[in-house]
C-alpha cells in the first residue's frame, strides 16, 4: 500500500504537519508530535481505523484516497509456483481414489 496523506493534504492547503496535527486536534484527535512526523513523512505500519476516520473526515475523503493499492508489489512477493501437469497433459484418465478402512455404505 502507498500513503498518500500529504498529497491529500496539499490538496486542502495542508502543507506543514503542524497544520494538519491542529486540524486533528479540533476534530477530536490528539496525535503526538512523534506520531504526526511518522504520518506525515512515510508509510505508517499501523492505523487505528478510529484515527483513519478522522483523517478523512478532516481531509473531506474516503481511505481509499489516503491507501492506494499496489498489485505488482503483492505478484512480486508470491512465491514461484511450479507447473504441474493436468490429467489431460499427462494422458491418464481420472479415477476416483478410496481411501482405506472405509466402511461399506448402508444397505
């Protein structure tokens, strides 16, 4: 995921985290100084969805502007699978397999 918070808020004529902590001071989010640097300067690791929803409701958006998703980052950690071969590629018909110590169904 990317954050774009302070994209968002340039966009509101938020350009200092100063401005954007007194904002969210007044609408009843008291943020440390230490946590609005970590907000406003990278990618937080966390986010209380309480304190998300204040963020959108101070920059008038959905969390879908403030997260934006990266698809080819998600591909890129998956693991390699190895191909393997259908039924039909390797010739052999499909046949029911029974496992042992099955009981016989009811008559």
């Amino acid at each position: 995921m990317q954050w774009n918070l302070r994209l968002k808020a340039a966009e509101r004529g938020i350009w200092k985290s100063t401005d954007m902590r007194r904002r969210l001071a007044d609408a009843g989010l008291e943020i440390s100084a230490g946590k609005m640097s970590a907000l406003w300067t990278g990618t937080p690791t966390s986010i209380r969805l309480d304190d998300l929803d204040v963020i959108c409701s101070v920059l008038d958006c959905d969390p879908t502007a403030l997260l934006i998703r990266e698809p080819e980052k998600v591909a890129a950690r998956r693991p390699a699978q190895p191909k393997t071969a259908t039924a039909s590629e390797a010739g052999a018909a499909i046949a029911p397999r029974f496992g042992r110590n099955r009981s016989e169904p009811p008559v």
